[in-house]
C-alpha cells in the first residue's frame, strides 16, 4: 500500500492522466501503452484500497476477540480452558449468551464426559470435569461446560478412526478443536432448543456400552481400586462397537467370533489370533471377498523374520513348504541359487514369496478378504490342533477361524453359490474368488471387562494393555448430585 500512496489523479482538457510514483512505474507499468497504464493503475489503486478495508475489518475483528478473551478470563478466574480460542470465538459469536440453560443437556453431557475422564485417557479432560464440578452455577461455569463439551465432541467424532492409539496406547489423546461444521452444528441446537437430542445422537446404542456405563457410574462415589478404572476405560473402548445386528464380531482377548444376521447369532466359531509382538489390530471393515483354494503371498515382515532364516540353513525348504520363490518381474527362482544369508538382518530382499495353494498352505482352503492397510484378513488353517489350546494368540496378526468351512458356506450362499458348486471348486484346487454382495462389516476390538446381563465378565488382558491405567482424582460425590 505503501508503493500506491504517491498516485495523484491529474484532469487535462484532453486525456485524464495519472501520475505514478517512480517505483510502482519501474516495477509494474514500464513497457505499456499510456491507456494501459492508466488502467493498470487504477486497478492497482483498487485493490490498495480492498486490501486496506480488509486489514481494517481484520483488526476490528482482532480487537474484538481480545476484548471477549479478557472477559472469558476474568469470569473463569483461575480455572484453565482446554480449548481457549474457539471457546472464547463461541461466547463472543453469541454475544455471551449462556449456552446450557437445557440441564437435561447438561446431565446428559457431564455422564458421558465423567465416564470418559474416568478411564484414564486424558489427564486434562479429567482436570477440567472437576472444574466443572467446583464451579458454581453462572457465566463461569457455563463457559468450563462448553470448553469441555468442545473436547468431548473432538473425541467422540474422532475416537473410532484413533482407537488403536487413544484407548490402547494411554497418554496419547490430546484435546484439539472440532471442526467448525460441528461446532456450528452444536450451536445452532443450542439455539433451536435441540441441545439435548443433539448430546443424545452423541452416545452409542450398544447395548453393552450402556449396561457398563450404568455399573461404572454406579461405583463412582466408592472409585478406589483397579477393576472401576479398568471397567472405565473398556466403556470408551466399547463405544467404538455397533449394536450386535449385523456383521462378524471378534473380541480379540475371547478368542472368538460372532457372526450376525439381522440381530441373530448365523454362527460362533474359536479363532486364533495375533501373537504378543505381532498384535491383531483393533480394526473396523468389511468383508470383499472369499478366495477358495487362496495361495498366500507372504508379507514382507514374516519372510524376513520367518522364512528367509530358515531358508539360509536349508534351501530345500521352500519345496517342502510349496513356497514359489519370485524375482521383480514376477519369474520363478530356484531358491538353491539365492545366497539368504546375506539377508538374514535386512528388512527386505529382491524376492516375494508366495505358497501354493492347498490343504496345507498357511491360509488353509479358504480366506476372507477385506480391505486393511496392515494387510489383516481372516482366514482358515491346515493347524486344527492349535484350537484345542487356552491360549490362542499364536499367530502373526491375522485371524484364524475354525469353523472357516462353515462361515464360508454361509457367505458363499450369500453371494449365490449352492454347496455342490462349493464342492466341486474346492476340488479342482483351483484359486477362485467370489465377490460378497451382502454387507457384512467387520469388527475386531479388544475388551476386557463388560457388563452383560448385570454381572460384571472379565477376560484375560492377553496383550498386557490394562496393566497401567491412570487413576485421577474426580469429586464423584458432587458429579452425583448433578446427575
């Protein structure tokens, strides 16, 4: 703007000049017909002054929100907001409107929030329950309850896709702002008088995150030992679960599988699952695909591990495990030609390995696809006898199902195929591959402790992740009397 300041309109008799400083006229308009520079100039004093009106708006705007951020910090005194900025941009959008005058909202919203900093995910969501709790009722409070409800709706929104870190890896959750859609969606039912159906569309309708919620809240006032905490911390991850009605269900610790139709159990089978150091996901798809007679391409991280060690001691062992040794291009190797030991700490080799299919291959006669970025799937075994054991996580991260033949065939039928055609492609040990029409969602969690028709169900915590669950300090008393 500086540059534009020396522009001077001049009128003659004949033509309107005008005249520019020497810096805009080297820099900008040499080279130009005089009409030209006249118009480029006038532009360029256009956009000057757009740009100063909105540098003038910005700073209004600026003052403004340091006004409202004064005041939001002289009514909370001492207390700390999670979310500063977008609270503050809230009070001073509705020009300091309270935004919890519904108390069938707020009840509902404390409940959800009590259950969530009780399980030991967020240190600083539990610090600012409790100054909500010794808040009294006022602008004050009204404010602590909105820049928690802000930090509730981030995670409910945002729990599902981050399960594997915020409910298994303690300590990794960090309060962060919704996106503006969601905030705006919130505040426009406060203003329509919808707040609380908009806190109830919040909560899960999993019937075993309800009965939990309602056994943890029950215990609060008397919270001092492990089993509350760890009954808290298996509701969050509970809330990522549907209600059982449709799909195939693994609670990875019970060692087994749901598959539900339409709110009926079709079938329960044992599974294998991953072992301690090559951990099953807590994951969430849907099937795609089953592949009858599925060869198996061996994963980067189990042939490096596994399979390259053994063949460095014996080359002959990829003939006697029907394992096809590829370059680059796809051709067949002999594996007496590769020296493996030069491989034996690298984390990858020019070569892929893929097993033939059969009754002996590592994914037995049947998989199930679907679509993961860890390259997890269900799938049968040649290995019948590992089912018999208590403890089942002995593979490398993907299911094993026992009863694959009958899941298979339930599936298969889905996707139109009679048992006879199922028969007879298993029999030609052909790979085939049939597309699932129906929709059958896929989940695989980890929960420990439960509530199902009222007693408490506790399982083995296989991958050690309850071990150190945070226990902070919460006035449950004063929670009781508000909700």
């Amino acid at each position: 703007m500086m540059a534009f300041s020396g522009i001077v309109l001049a009128e003659t008799p004949r033509v309107v000049q005008i005249a520019v400083s020497p810096a805009v006229q080297d820099a900008i308009l040499p080279q130009l017909s005089f009409a030209a520079q006249q118009a480029r100039a006038a532009e360029l004093v256009k956009q000057a002054d757009y740009a100063l009106a909105q540098e003038q708006i910005r700073q209004e705007q600026a003052r403004k929100f340091a006004e409202a951020e004064t005041r939001v910090n002289q009514e909370i005194g001492n207390n700390a907001l999670l979310l500063s900025q977008a609270t503050t941009k809230i009070y001073l959008d509705n020009q300091f409107a309270t935004m919890w005058n519904d108390k069938v909202a707020e009840k509902a919203f404390l409940k959800e929030y009590a259950l969530f900093a009780a399980s030991g995910v967020s240190s600083k969501s539990a610090q600012a329950l409790q100054q909500i709790l010794n808040q009294p009722e006022g602008l004050a409070k009204d404010i602590l309850l909105t820049d928690g409800f802000l930090d509730y709706l981030y995670y409910n929104k945002n729990v599902f896709k981050n399960a594997n870190n915020w409910l298994y890896n303690l300590g990794s959750y960090s309060p962060k702002v919704p996106s503006s859609d969601q905030i705006e969606q919130w505040v426009e039912a406060v203003r329509d008088g919808s707040s609380g159906q908009f806190i109830t569309n919040l909560i899960p309708r999993n019937h075993l995150y309800h009965d939990t919620a309602q056994r943890v809240l029950s215990l609060a006032d008397g919270a001092s030992n492990g089993s509350f905490y760890k009954l808290a911390l298996n509701t969050q991850r509970l809330r990522i679960i549907p209600s059982f009605n449709n799909g195939i269900f693994v609670n990875i610790p019970s060692y087994q599988l749901y598959y539900f139709r339409d709110g009926a159990l079709v079938l329960q089978s044992k599974v294998i699952v991953g072992r301690a150091d090559r951990k099953t996901p807590v994951m969430y798809s849907k099937l795609s695909n089953v592949v009858v007679n599925p060869p198996w391409n061996v994963p980067t991280s189990i042939m490096t591990k596994d399979i390259v060690p053994k063949l460095a001691r014996d080359p002959s062992y990829a003939d006697r495990a029907s394992f096809d040794i590829l370059d680059g291009n796809g051709n067949k190797i002999n594996p007496h030609s590769v020296n493996w030991s030069q491989y034996l700490n690298a984390k990858s080799t020019p070569y892929r390995i893929r097993q033939q299919a059969g009754d002996d291959s590592a994914l037995g006669r049947y998989k199930f696809n679907m679509p993961s970025s860890d390259a997890i799937y269900l799938h049968d075994t040649p290995n019948r006898g590992l089912f018999g054991k208590k403890d089942r996580a002995l593979s490398s991260g993907c299911v094993r199902v026992e009863k694959s033949d009958e899941l298979a065939t339930i599936l298969l039928k889905e996707a139109g195929w009679s048992v006879d055609r199922k028969n007879r492609v298993l029999g030609s040990k052909k790979t085939t591959s049939a597309q699932i029409s129906s929709d059958n969602p896929v989940y695989l969690y980890y929960v420990t402790a439960w509530v199902e028709g009222g007693k408490v169900r506790t399982l083995p915590d296989i991958y050690n992740l309850d071990a150190k669950i945070p226990q902070y300090s919460i006035s449950w008393g004063k929670l009781k009397s508000l909700i």
